[in-house]
C-alpha cells in the first residue's frame, strides 16, 4: 500500500473520452509511478497502451486493485456510486467524475465510507480549478461588480445525446458547481423545465432556475443537446458592473463591461431610467488545463494531506440540486431546499489583477 512520500498507482477505470484525458495526464505527472487504465472495452485500453507504454491495461476493477492505491472514475452515472463503494471498501482514494452520484443517499454512503477509512473522497468539478472560473468568483467576492443581480448560464450544442440521462445530469453539474463556488453558496430554491425532442427517452433541453437566498441572488441555467451553436458561457450581472465568463475564448474568456443602469438618486415623477456605458475589460489569466489541475490536486490531497477542494460534501451539494430540478421537471413545481446557512467554503479566491487591458466602448 501507498506511504507518505512516495509515488502513486493510480487507476483509472473508464477510458473513453474523459477517462483517456485522465490517462494523459496522469502519466504526466512525476509523482504517479504507474497508471492503471480499465475499461472492458479492450480495444480502450489497447490503443491507450500504444500511447503510453508504461501504462497497465487490465478489463476489470478486480484485475486492478492489487495494482493501485488511487483511483478516478469516469465510466456511465448510474455506475458511479457502485464503483466508487467498491474502491472504498478496498481502502482506496477515490475520484468520482460528474456527476458524483445519482442520489444523494449515494453520496452520503460515499462520504461515510470514505470518513470512516480516512481516505480521499473528490468530486470531479472540473470548472472549479479553471483559473478563468477563480477569476470570476474574485469578481464577485470582492464587491468589484456590485450587489449581483443575477447569472446566467448556457451550455449548448448539438449533441452529445447519452443513453442513460438527461441532459440536466449530463450538463448542468458544470453550471451549478461553478454556480456555488462564486457566490459561495448553495441554492435554496430550485425550479425545472425540459422538454423531450428528437425521440429522445430524455430532456434534451432544459431550463433551471435557482434561487440563492443567503445572499439575495437568482441563477437561470440553460442546458441543450439541440442547438446549433456551441455555447459554453456565464454571464454575471451586477449593481456596478458585469462580467461574462466565455469558455470558448482561449484569449478573452472573461469580459468586464463597466455598464449598467441607475434611476436618479431623487427621482421626480416619472424621471427615466440613465444607462451608464463605460469600458470594456479584458484581464490577461494564465489559462491552464482544469482538468490536469484536478488530478494533481487530487494526487496532493492523497501524499500532502492538501484540503480537498472538491470533496464528497461539494459533490453531494450539486447532486442535492439535481435532484430537486429531477423533481421539479416531472411535477412542475419549485422545489424548496433547506434554508441552513452553509459553512464557509474553503475555496482560495484566486485573482491576478496587474494584467489587463481595456478597450473604449
């Protein structure tokens, strides 16, 4: 077994398009000795075995317990909670993609496992180690754009349909955990719409509404396989100021506009509206790969003892609002969460203000 110090096994079970990803930079790391890959599609782990040499290809999780001490689950949700149990049992830290679980009685399970063995339990919230994303929550943390409005997401594009679950389960735990990470909250209130198209079994489009009421704001998120664009973007809507988070821009990801809209301080009768059009904004952030950012933290909260980021508590909230927006879309109704104040999070605010440019409106 893994002592403090060394080097890690790790496996990776899953080696389709995320789980290869892993494979890829795992096998980067200097502080991972062996990658484990497993997956019963051998062909996976043939082709992945070409790639890196020093990789291990086994069929199934039995063949590769011996052989590792960490693990990182990418394989269908429904399977999730299961293998993750399984590798806990085992004595194994365990990093279970989105989303963590289908229940939250599963995550709970998983965080009493993972309690009671002293052992790393991560949630794969990929956005929430994007220097991009960290930038973002300093935006608002910091009161830079004001009281927050509102935000609101989109996720689009056309495909990828999945076999097992709707496109909230596929795509909304992006939004919803980049969501509670910048305003460092959980929702109280969450309402749903979807709608089934293309003779899908699953919402293929969907509307989320959020409500945040420990700190007075309100979130829409929009999620789609059926959509022409490909659309991956934040926009955050402030007293002072607005921010829009695009994804899809390597050079531009964050945009600040110094814009908005004010009444008259004392207004007499029907005294208009005065909208407020300054610069636009464009900070300089040293983009790094999230995602291998992710697997190094999880390798350093395993031989560090570094606090989890994302840990199982982080994983269950998102899965709490996914149940209760699975809830709302088959009754039609909002769905009222606890209204416990939440612990203050751990997240660093991340923000490197000494580089940006400006450009005039």
């Amino acid at each position: 077994m893994f002592c403090v110090g060394g080097n890690m096994r790790v496996g990776v079970i899953g080696c389709g398009y995320w789980g290869s990803k892993h494979v890829r930079l795992l096998s980067s790391l200097p502080s991972v000795d062996l990658v484990v890959a497993v997956d019963e599609q051998l062909d996976r782990v043939t082709e992945l075995h070409r790639q890196y040499p020093g990789l291990l290809p086994v069929a199934t999780i039995d063949e590769a317990l011996d052989f590792v001490d960490a693990a990182i689950i990418a394989t269908p949700p429904r399977t999730h909670a299961p293998i993750a149990a399984k590798l806990l049992e085992a004595g194994k830290h365990v990093l279970v993609e989105k989303p963590f679980a289908t229940t939250t009685e599963e995550a709970d399970h998983l965080i009493t496992l993972a309690d009671e063995r002293g052992l790393v339990l991560m949630a794969g919230h990929t956005f929430e180690y994007n220097t991009a994303v960290h930038y973002l929550r300093g935006l608002v943390q910091s009161g830079d754009l004001g009281r927050i409005y509102y935000i609101d997401t989109a996720r689009l594009n056309l495909g990828l349909y999945q076999p097992d679950v709707n496109v909230v389960w596929d795509l909304a735990p992006h939004d919803i955990s980049i969501l509670n990470y910048v305003l460092d909250s959980e929702p109280t209130m969450v309402s749903a719409w979807g709608a089934k198209h293309a003779g899908s079994d699953f919402e293929d489009v969907a509307y989320i509404r959020l409500e945040y009421g420990h700190v007075g704001t309100a979130a829409q998120v929009h999620v789609s396989w059926l959509d022409p664009c490909k659309v991956r973007r934040v926009t955050v809507v402030g007293s002072q100021r607005m921010a829009v988070y695009n994804d899809l821009s390597a050079n531009e990801a964050i945009r600040i506009y110094d814009k908005g809209v004010q009444r008259p301080a004392e207004p007499v009768g029907n005294a208009p509206i005065s909208y407020r059009h300054g610069d636009i904004s464009m900070p300089h952030i040293n983009l790094t790969e999230p995602l291998g950012m992710e697997d190094a933290h999880f390798i350093d909260c395993i031989t560090k003892g570094t606090p989890c980021l994302t840990d199982g508590r982080t994983g269950r909230a998102v899965v709490k609002v996914l149940e209760a927006a699975a809830e709302s879309l088959a009754t039609g109704r909002p769905v009222y969460l606890s209204t416990q104040i939440p612990a203050p999070a751990m997240h660093p605010i991340i923000v490197d203000r000494e580089s940006t440019t400006t450009t005039a409106t």
